[in-house]
C-alpha cells in the first residue's frame, strides 16, 4: 500500500468519519470508498470534486443528510499530500 493511499484511508477514518464510528466500529468500516477516493486524486481530480463525493456517499450511499462544509475539509486534506 503505497503512502497516499494510506494517508486517504487515514483521514477517512480519522476525519471524515460521518457516522461517528471510528471508537466503536471495525477499522475497515470506510476502507471500500479509499480506492475511488484514491483514483480520483491520482487522475487529478478537483478537490471540489472529491468533497461532491464524499458528500453524495453520505448521502446516497449511508442514508444521511450529509455535511458539505466538513466534506470540504476532508478533501483539502486529502488534497495537501
């Protein structure tokens, strides 16, 4: 696993965690979004597209209202590698 990769998977657990989890749930509980989150950047993404899709995935994918502004922030960090 190469150090952007691990980084991403990081800030999602860390960070991003929009379900508030990552005390209680297993540590894989965001890892299936780390691989598009990835190639996105690798294929030099905006990071206001990255923030739109981690937002839809809160929204779409767990059922949430979601919160643009902290996804957002997620992907200013994802994108300061």
């Amino acid at each position: 696993m190469n150090s952007l990769y691990k980084k991403i998977d990081e800030i999602l657990w860390n960070d991003w965690d929009p379900i508030g989890v990552n005390d209680i749930a297993p540590r894989d509980e965001y890892q299936s979004y780390v691989p598009e989150i990835y190639k996105m950047v690798m294929e030099n993404k905006t990071e206001t597209e990255i923030a739109e899709r981690l937002h839809k995935i809160e929204r779409e994918t767990m059922g949430m209202f979601g919160n643009k502004e902290h996804c957002k922030d997620i992907a200013n960090k994802i994108m300061k590698k």
